[in-house]
C-alpha cells in the first residue's frame, strides 16, 4: 500500500492506494482508498466505480510485444531507430514545467508541486528525449510490495510544434521502455492508469483507443471515500 498524505486550508487528509484492508478509524477520517483490493467493501465508504486496464509484465519482451496492435508494435520499432533516448530521474520541477505547457494547451487541470512531493519515493519520472528535448513523459507510482508501477501523469510536447506522429511514437516507445524498466525491477504488473468503459466522450474514447493498443486486460477495482472526504471532494478537495 502506498500512503499519500495531504492538506487542504488547514485540514488533512489521506489517500491510501492499493490498500487490502481498511483501517477502523478511518471512517471517521478524510480518507480514500483509491484502487481498493480488499476482499470486503470498508463500511460506511462510499463506492467510486473504477476500471483500469493491467499489463502482465511477467512475460518476456516478445510475449508482451505479441499482445499489442500491430500498428503500435511498429510505432515502437520505428521510434528505436529515430535517435530517442529514455531518461528516469527526471526533477520534479522540470517535469511539472513539461506537464503545465502540455496541460495549457489541452485545457486540463495543470500539476501541484506539492500532490508531487506528497507520493514521495513511490513517484517515479521518465522522459523520452530527442537530441535533448523532451518529447513525452511519464509519472508512475510504485508500489513495490504490491509489485504494480500505476500511471499518474502523462503528458507529451505536441504543443511544441515538433511532428505530431512522432510525438506519438515517442510516448508509445516511454510506455514501452517503462514497462522494460519495471520487470527488470521484478513488478509484475503495469496498470495503465483508468480506463473508461462505455464512454460516449470522444476524448475519453481516443485514450481508451490508445491503451487498448498495448493489450492490457480490463480490471475493475473502485474507489472508496469516507463520508467526510466524499463531501470535501465536491468541494474541491481531490
């Protein structure tokens, strides 16, 4: 389990991902478990349907390759012969400068410096460069015991004005070195970060599209809030 914790004017709260168990108090608490694996609902929690999508990292290379669409299979194989480097340890300031200019121009919520900090040595950073310029990065959190790596951010340069079909290549090519990167620390399981099934959103439909295309299975592990944090998240507190 990994354990976030945070404030918000004054009041805390917590996250708790990947917890199997729930702890009795925290009922009472701001608490959420986000992607709960417990056997039980926590009581009094207020369900959050969540889907993801896993990738079984517990395979070799080929195997892995073998379940994604053939045309991103491609993308990756192009993208080893096209000068890109993989960069883990990214700063978390430079990360966050990357992500903004991405989020501005998608019109999406940006990051906090501090939600960063909070994952602490959970949160791990890559980049796919090119000729030193960032074209797509990644955000993950690991959790070792449970051997997952989750996505968190993602976020690539199109914004920048550099070909978009290679932007695209690059980020496919970040997702596959990560994964390399993960097995090779022994976690067994990539989990995508969401997935949005039966969704009439065309955006939403587009990510779905992408995911799908390196052949994760579908995995529904929900959400559950406190009555306290499910009220103060309607009030912004996320």
């Amino acid at each position: 389990m990994i354990l976030v914790k945070r404030s918000m004017h004054g009041v805390p709260y917590s996250q708790k991902w990947f917890a199997r168990c729930r702890a009795g108090t925290d009922v009472f608490g701001f608490t959420a478990y986000y992607q709960y694996l417990g056997t039980s609902a926590p009581f009094l929690f207020i369900r959050r349907p969540f889907t993801t999508m896993h990738i079984d990292l517990q395979r070799d290379p080929e195997s892995i390759q073998a379940d994604m669409q053939k045309a991103v299979r491609y993308k990756i194989r192009r993208a080893e012969n096209e000068g890109l480097r993989w960069e883990a340890g990214v700063g978390p300031n430079d990360f966050a400068a990357f992500h903004d200019a991405f989020a501005r121009e998608k019109g999406i919520e940006g990051i906090d410096l501090r939600r960063i900090a909070s994952f602490g040595s959970a949160l791990f950073l890559s980049r796919a460069t090119q000729n030193g310029r960032a074209l797509a990065q990644h955000a993950h959190l690991v959790d070792e015991k449970e051997s997952r790596a989750r996505l968190v951010y993602s976020s690539s340069g199109r914004f920048e004005g550099t070909d978009p079909a290679l932007v695209g290549r690059a980020n496919r090519w970040c997702h596959w070195k990560d994964m390399n990167h993960f097995r090779q620390m022994g976690i067994r399981t990539y989990d995508m970060g969401g997935f949005a099934p039966q969704t009439k959103d065309r955006t939403l439909e587009g990510i779905n599209e992408f995911k799908k295309g390196f052949g994760g299975v579908e995995i529904r592990e929900d959400h559950w809030l406190s009555p306290l944090y499910c009220l103060a998240s309607l009030a912004g507190a996320r």
